[in-house]
C-alpha cells in the first residue's frame, strides 16, 4: 500500500532531479574532465571508460571501488582509490539558486527527489542537511533502475505518498520530462540559464 498523504496536505507537489538540476553542467563531465587533468590520462580515454561502465553504477550493480578498478585498468589512470573518491564527490558544483527555491518552498508542499546516482555518492547527498527538504529520496543506484524507466517513475510516486497527477517533476534532460508525463506527473523542464522563468512556472504549478 503506498503511503498516503494525510488530508491537510496541499493538493499540489514537487519532485527533483538532482545532477543538472541542483548542480551547474553535469556531474559525470565534470568528473572525468577533473580525472583527466589529475592524472595525466587523456579525457577522451577516461570518458571512453567511464561512460561504457557508469551504468553499472547508476543500477547499484557495481560498487564505487569496483567501478574505479575497471577504469584504473582500462584507461590506465595512475590514482589510488581513496584519491579518487575525495576528486570524485569533490566534483559536485552546487546550483545555489535551486537551494534557495528549495529553502522557500512553502512548508507543507512535499518534495521529492528521483536522481540516477552512483554509491557513496548518494550516500554523501544524504549527509547534506539541505537534503533533510527532501520526503523519501529516490536514488537509481539503489532502486536498480534508472530514469526514464517507467519503474523509476513508479517508485517516485509510490515514494511521494501522493498520486502523480499531483506532482511537477523537474528535470533538465527532456527524455526524462518526456517519460515523467507519460507516468501522470507534470513535467517541467529546467535549465539553471533560466531559473526565473522555472521559478515562475513551479509557482504557477503549485498554486494552480
């Protein structure tokens, strides 16, 4: 039985992305870019690596040291484990307009979060006292499937104690905004170049 929303709680909500959405540019670019400029290894053969095996990641089917071990060999990037994941979670550039929009969302809107993400990685957000806004997380990593399956989705309104119809969803990857509709939520896709004009559209939204 999902858990469902007691009778005083608005009629309209919100989830999240997190990677493009509560970040500036991509995490994973970002990543392998500040790999590559540690080491020495070319960003295109850590990119050739990385992008062929993230997915293991972002299904929980790999460990972050299991992970980094197939990329150490394949690329030939000379850096410890323990380097790499204190280079890795350090990647992370925070959107900081989106946590004021966070912040300011009135008290009884329930905001949810549905974000492909890796170990230790969503662990790390986890930690972030601004994430404690956030009502039962939704990482892929952990579900063992990743947007834009339909599971994913599922998982989020399930997750949101609330039915879809009643859920803006937020992403910055039109695919993703694409399959969120097909699931019943409102789609709105975001760009932090034009977070006046998101913020104005959430508002509309919510007080709709």
């Amino acid at each position: 039985m999902k858990d469902q929303a007691p009778s005083s709680l608005p009629l309209r909500h919100v989830a999240f992305d997190w990677g493009g959405v509560f970040t500036i540019g991509t995490f994973d670019g970002r990543s392998t870019q500040n790999v590559a400029d540690r080491s020495g290894v070319p960003v295109e053969r850590v990119r050739e690596s990385y992008f062929r095996h993230v997915r293991q990641l972002e299904v929980g089917a790999w460990s972050l040291p299991q992970f980094w071990t197939v990329l150490q060999e394949e690329a030939g990037i000379p850096m410890p484990y323990g380097e790499f994941e204190s280079l890795y979670l350090g990647s992370i550039v925070d959107n900081g307009p989106m946590f004021d929009t966070l912040a300011a969302l009135p008290a009884g809107v329930r905001v949810g979060l549905l974000s492909n993400n890796y170990p230790v990685v969503s662990d790390h957000l986890r930690r972030d006292p601004r994430f404690g806004r956030f009502h039962r997380p939704v990482f892929s990593n952990e579900l063992g499937h990743k947007k834009p399956s339909p599971e994913a989705f599922a998982a989020l309104e399930a997750a949101m104690g609330v039915p879809a119809a009643q859920v803006a969803f937020v992403d910055d990857v039109q695919e993703n905004i694409d399959a969120a509709n097909a699931a019943g939520f409102h789609g709105i896709l975001y760009s932090h170049e034009a977070h006046g004009r998101f913020e104005q559209a959430l508002t509309a939204w919510l007080q709709g």
